[in-house]
C-alpha cells in the first residue's frame, strides 16, 4: 500500500467505468424486467378509484326587481374576495355538511367509508398484537368522516369565483353523487342561514320599532312645548323674530347715519362759503333752490344792462347807480337766501341725530333679545335634532321590518351560489394508470440499476487507471536472511541486511553517500543453542519445511507486527499517542514514518514528532534537516505555526528536530507535556519518534490513549533486551513492529513545504 494518496495516482477510465453496463446487461435486464412486471402486477391488480367534480359558482341571485334599496349602490362591488372563496371552500368540507351527506347517501353502511365492516384476518391479527390500532375504537361517524376527508378536495379555481368540490370512490355513481349532494347541501346551509339572520332581524326589528316610535312622539313633544315657553316666534327666512328686527333696525340705522353725516357737511359746506366771502354756486344745495336761480338770473340781466349803458353812460351817472345798487341788493338776497339754507341743513342733521339715537337704543334692546333667543334656539335646535334622529331611524327601520317580513312570508331568501357544473359518472378510473405506472417503474429501475453498477464498477477500482505524470518507482524485494541448521547457528556470523524502505533513497537520502562497507554490519553471534532452546526449536522446524528447490525466506518469531497491522491497531483503538522506541538506532525510524502515512492516508490528521538527536524520522519527509522544529519550540525561538511542517510524500504534518541549541532546548523539557497536550488536541494522533529510549525517558511524553511501540529490524539481543526493559517499566502492551515488505512512497506533493 502507497503512502501517497490515492486519488493524486489515479483517474477514473470512463470506458472501462462505462463498459461494466455492456459487461452486466444480463443483471440489469433480469433486475429492470422483474420491477417492470411487479409495477404491472400492482397496476393491473389495484383497486380502481374514480373522480368526478361539480363546480359552484359564487354570484348574485338576487333580481333588480327584488334588490333592497339599500343595496342598489352597491351592485358593483364583488361579492367575495379571495379571502371569502377560501372561507367559503372551508365551509363547503366542514364536517356539519359532511355528515348531512353521509346521512343522506348511507356511507356509513358501506366498507369504503368504514374499516370495521369488512376486516381482512390479517388486519384482525395486526389489531391483536398491537400493530394496529382498532378501528371499532372510534365512533362509526367519526370513521366515515375521516374517509370522506381522505377522499375529498375542495378548491377554488384561480381568478375565479367558482369552487370545485372533487371527490374519489370506488363506485363511479357514488363518485358523482356525493359532490353533487355536497353542493346542495352547501347550497340549502346558506339559504337556511339566511332565513335564519332575516327571521332574527323581523324579531329584532318589530319591538325596536314600537320603542321608536314611542320616542319619536315624545321628542316631537318637547320641540313643541319648549317654543311656546320661550316665545320663540319664527319670522322671515326661518330666523327667529328678533333676530330679524334686530337686522332691519341695524340697516335703517345705518341710513340715518349716513343723511345725517352728509347734511352736516353741507352745512359745513354753506358755512365756509358764507365766511368767506366765497362762490355759493359749488353747493349742490344753494343751486337746487328756485329762489335762489331765479336771484341768479335777476343778477345776470342786471350786470347785462349795465355792460350795455357802459358804452353810452359815465359810472356815476344815475341810472347806473340805480342798476348797481339793484345788483347789490341781489346778492345780499342770494347771502340771506344761502343762510337759509344752511340753517335748514343743520336743522336737518339735529332730526338725523335724535333718530340715531332712538335707533341705538332699540338696537341695544333687540341684541339682549335675540341673544335670549339664541341661547334658547340652541336647546330647541338640540332637541329638533333628537326628534329628526329617531324619525329617520324610526324610517329606516320600518322600511327593513316590511322587506325582512315580506320576505319571511314569501319564503324568498336567494342564496348568493349556483351549481355551476354537475358531476359527471366518470367511465375511465383516475388510480391507477397502468402505463404510466409500468414506465416509471421501468425507467426508475433502469437508472437505479445503471447507477448501482457503476458505483459498484467504480468502487471496486476496476475503472481506475495511473493518472498522468504519475510515477512509482520500482522496489526490489529483498529476501530475508536464510535460516541455519542448528548445528551451525552457534558460530555462524550473520550479515544484516537492510530493509529496502531504508534503502530506497527517498527515505534515506543521507545513506546516499555512505560506503558500501558502512551498509551492512555483523550481526553478534547467536546465542548458544542451551542458551536459546526457543531458537533451536524453531530453526529445526523452518529447516524441515525447506523444499529442495528453492529455499523460502523466514520472518523473525517474537512477535512483531507490519506497518499496516500497526496503523490498523491505532485507529481501531482510536489512540491519541503513539510512542515509538528503536534501540538499533536510526535506521528502525522508518516504521514511525510509514505508520504515521499509513494512518494520515486513513483520512486522520496525524502529526510526527521527531525526537531524535540526528533527525532520522523527520529528514526523509520533508528532504532536508534545515527546518526550525522542537528544539526551537522548546528554546522559545518559535511558535507552533513555524515547527509544523507537511510532509512531501503524504498529508501528515512534522515536527522536525529544529536547528536551535540542543542544550538550551533540553532547559526546557519540562514543557514537552504541555506540549504534547496541545498538539493531541489539534490531532487525531501524535506519532512521536524516540529513538533508543528507555522507560524514563518516554514518561514525560505519555497520557491517556497511548500505544507504545518498539521498532525493530532484526530479533537480535538488543530488542529482546530493550523489550524487556520497557515491559518490565510498566509497559505491558508494548507492540512490536518492524518496516520489513512496505512499499516507500512515491514522488512528493508539489509545493508541500509547510503546514501553517
């Protein structure tokens, strides 16, 4: 098994995921034809169920002959909204209407709508043993109404007012027949609810009326006696009288004003004129008077004969002087006659101002009238109201009572519904379709069955190939030691052979450039044969089973376990910790490493701590020993995120050995379980590498869900010694484990440097 994952080394061959379909046609064709004729089975052996639906149409039945007065304006409103259908689809499959049906029709006589008349054995053993529940539990009615619920569907049709009432049966007759009786009964439960409201209103009407009518009188009563109390005479304009005279007297009193201000400045006007010495003949007044024209005129001939005697006659002359002294009297006359007039204006104005003061004072008196009758028009007002209130309530009233009764004694209250569309017997049963059904059952099982295959094709990695670019170096195997006769194993030196994990220079880059001579090193001499009677026995028993054709390789016998065996073990135990002791050194780190992949391959988040002095187990993953790690952690020189790099050959993370002073780091061991605390926390396994340690020193390093595991390359005294050792330290289930017959990873990740 690679370390590497899988899916980086493999795509998925779609002609060869795709010809497994070719390969089992016969299985699919078996499988596809076996559910097509089980649906034909069921389809042609089901019991059939018919549908059939009545339409109601919500809409007025109410005549424009018959229509309430009331409700003329109101013909353009819709009857119901969306709201009101759903209300009324809720009323149409209520129970109420649904038991008058049943009722009618005789369900509950019939095995359809009852399960307790007609039980097969079978449910009568199911209800014995309790799988069951009893129908006979229940009341019979409540059995029939739960059937026809199961079996009805009332709706309404979008953008519409019409309601579909759908109804499935067994029989075709009793499908059509029970949406029609549902209908009729929806249809009679709305004409006897209106009777209902309109003999409520009749009765709540007829004793309301006698009240009215009784306080429509005494209302009109007390308009009548509280304006005879308050002498509340009506005049013009539905005023009240003073109110009226109070508007005449304020009228004529403004004229008076206005005659008396206009003859006191005509007199003022006269006056002046007269003080002054000035022409009278700009004052309307003077100019209006006869007297006054006929002295104008007189003057004007006078001042004529005089121009004319001018022309013959000196000024002194006598008859000039006559004239002149004529003239004189004249305006002397016009002066008096002006006077006169003055007089008469003034005259005038002292008539206007007592006839303004009579008029003041009879306003005054008319205010303090009408505001008493104001005052008591309010109440008279309040109380005309009262009276007109409960007339027209009285009006309205009467004018209901006489529709609500009519109509209770020619019995017509039209419901607001029609059946639109009765059912229809149906011929064709809707359950079931044979041919839909056995298509279905046909093409879901084609699929399924194609899509199992595949899956099954795809799973089994048959339809994998080697992605491309991908490249797995070859392995040589090599054969283990051949095991000696007993005789000579007592002085045969053995030759060590290294693994071919450790020889393969991806794990072992720094073996590279060792000699030949430093590879392989003699084994100590085995022990003696009465020192070691196990080892003889089993040598004797390996060299009976040899063939004589080729000899086969024997494995060590004290009990160690492969990589796999290892990786399997801690994730079936779900160990959180796994320290790893290799008393042959460095190259025994290896099983650490494979474990750790193997384990990472798994799917788990796994990190490798590496703990020894020359970086064994963490310099093959990451191909260089330049990396801070644990000694820098311990030093302070670094945080977590800088130690814990990814490993180039698989998903699991490494702690290096870190390139800070070994001395400076060892101050601070005390915090390797703080530290190894927090990174079992972050994993699902913390694999750490301790080289050839002992007992004490893997202490600090173990917790709870720890697995101990001894690295061993060949069963030679130092394993058997450190096993031992660390047995006898208080570590019974110590495993042995050894990387013999893994195959190394393959090329790394590109780009996997880090794993911060």
């Amino acid at each position: 098994m690679s370390v590497q994952s899988a899916a980086a080394d493999v795509d998925v061959d779609l002609r060869q995921l795709f010809a497994s379909l070719a390969r089992n046609w016969l299985r699919i064709v078996v499988v596809v034809l076996s559910v097509t004729g089980l649906a034909f089975a069921f389809a042609s052996l089901a019991t059939r169920h018919y549908k059939a639906e009545t339409q109601v149409e919500i809409a007025p039945r109410e005549s424009v002959y018959t229509r309430p007065a009331s409700n003329n304006n109101d013909t353009d409103k819709p009857i119901l909204d969306e709201q009101g259908v759903a209300t009324q689809v809720q009323i149409i499959s209520s129970n109420e209407i649904l038991k008058q049906v049943a009722q009618k029709l005789g369900l509950e006589k019939l095995p359809e709508f009852d399960d307790a008349l007609d039980m097969s054995p079978l449910s009568r053993a199911l209800v014995l043993v309790g799988l069951k529940s009893d129908p006979m539990e229940i009341p019979p009615e409540e059995r029939v109404l739960k059937k026809m619920h199961e079996k009805l569907n009332v709706y309404g049709v979008e953008k519409t007012r019409i309601i579909a009432i759908e109804f499935s049966s067994e029989d075709p007759k009793l499908a059509a027949a029970i949406p029609d009786a549902i209908a009729a009964a929806y249809i009679a439960g709305q004409g006897a609810a209106k009777l209902e409201s309109n003999n409520a209103a009749a009765d709540f009407l007829a004793p309301e009326i006698a009240d009215l009518s009784k306080q429509v009188k005494d209302a009109e009563a007390k308009v009548a006696a509280y304006r005879s109390q308050s002498d509340l005479l009506m005049g013009g304009n539905n005023s009240v009288l003073a109110t009226q005279q109070l508007s005449e007297l304020s009228s004529e009193l403004s004229k008076v004003r206005a005659n008396r201000a206009a003859a006191e400045a005509t007199a003022d006007g006269v006056r002046r004129a007269l003080q002054t010495g000035g022409s009278l003949d700009a004052v309307p007044e003077v100019l209006s008077s006869d007297l006054i024209q006929r002295l104008r005129e007189r003057q004007v001939e006078l001042r004529s004969n005089i121009a004319d005697l001018s022309t013959t006659l000196l000024g002194n002359h006598p008859r000039i002087r006559a004239l002149k002294s004529q003239l004189a009297d004249l305006d002397a006359q016009i002066r008096s006659e002006a006077q006169k007039i003055m007089k008469g204006l003034l005259m005038q104005a002292e008539t206007a101002k007592a006839r303004e003061n009579q008029l003041v004072a009879d306003v005054n008196t008319l205010k303090a009238a009408s505001a008493q009758a104001g005052e008591q028009q309010v109440d008279l007002d309040a109380l005309q109201r009262d009276a007109t209130a409960k007339r027209q309530q009285l009006e309205l009233y009467l004018a209901n009572y006489r529709e609500a009764a009519s109509r209770q004694d020619r019995n017509y209250l039209p419901v607001d519904a029609r059946i639109a569309s009765k059912a229809s017997v149906p011929s064709e049963a809707y359950f079931p379709k044979v041919g839909p059904i056995v298509g279905a059952a046909f093409a879901a099982s084609l699929l399924i069955m194609a899509i199992v295959t595949l899956l099954r094709e795809l799973f089994s990695g048959r339809a994998m190939r080697p992605a491309t670019g991908s490249r797995f170096e070859r392995i040589d195997e090599v054969a283990m030691p051949h095991v000696a006769q007993a005789s000579d194993m007592v002085a045969m030196p053995v030759v060590r052979q290294e693994p071919a994990v450790l020889r393969d220079p991806v794990l072992r880059p720094e073996m590279g450039n060792r000699p030949a001579a430093a590879e392989a090193k003699p084994y100590a001499t085995m022990p003696a044969m009465a020192e070691a009677p196990d080892m003889v026995a089993m040598a004797e028993a390996a060299a009976a089973k040899q063939t004589a054709v080729e000899p086969e390789p024997v494995r060590s016998t004290l009990g160690e376990i492969d990589v796999e065996k290892a990786a399997e073990k801690l994730i079936a135990s779900g160990a959180a910790r796994a320290i790893f002791v290799s008393p042959e050194g460095d190259e025994a780190a290896a099983s650490a490493v494979l474990v750790a992949r193997e384990v990472a391959d798994a799917g788990l988040r796994v990190l490798l701590l590496d703990l020894t002095a020359s970086g064994a187990a963490s310099r093959p993953m990451l191909d260089s020993g330049l990396f801070p790690g644990i000694t820098n952690l311990l030093a302070s020189e670094a945080q977590f995120s800088d130690v814990i790099h990814a490993d180039l050959y698989s998903d699991c993370h490494v702690i290096p050995v870190g390139t800070a002073d070994p001395v400076r780091a060892m101050r601070a061991a005390d915090r390797l379980p703080i530290i190894m605390q927090s990174l079992t926390t972050a994993y699902d396994l913390v694999v750490v590498e301790c080289g050839p340690a002992d007992a004490q020193g893997i202490s600090r390093l173990t917790g709870d869900a720890t697995e101990v595991f001894l690295s061993m390359l060949e069963s030679d005294d130092d394993v058997t010694q450190a096993a031992v050792k660390l047995i006898e330290s208080g570590y019974p289930d110590l495993t042995l484990v050894t990387p013999l017959g893994h195959e190394p990873p393959g090329n790394p990740v590109p780009g996997r440097r880090t794993a911060a």
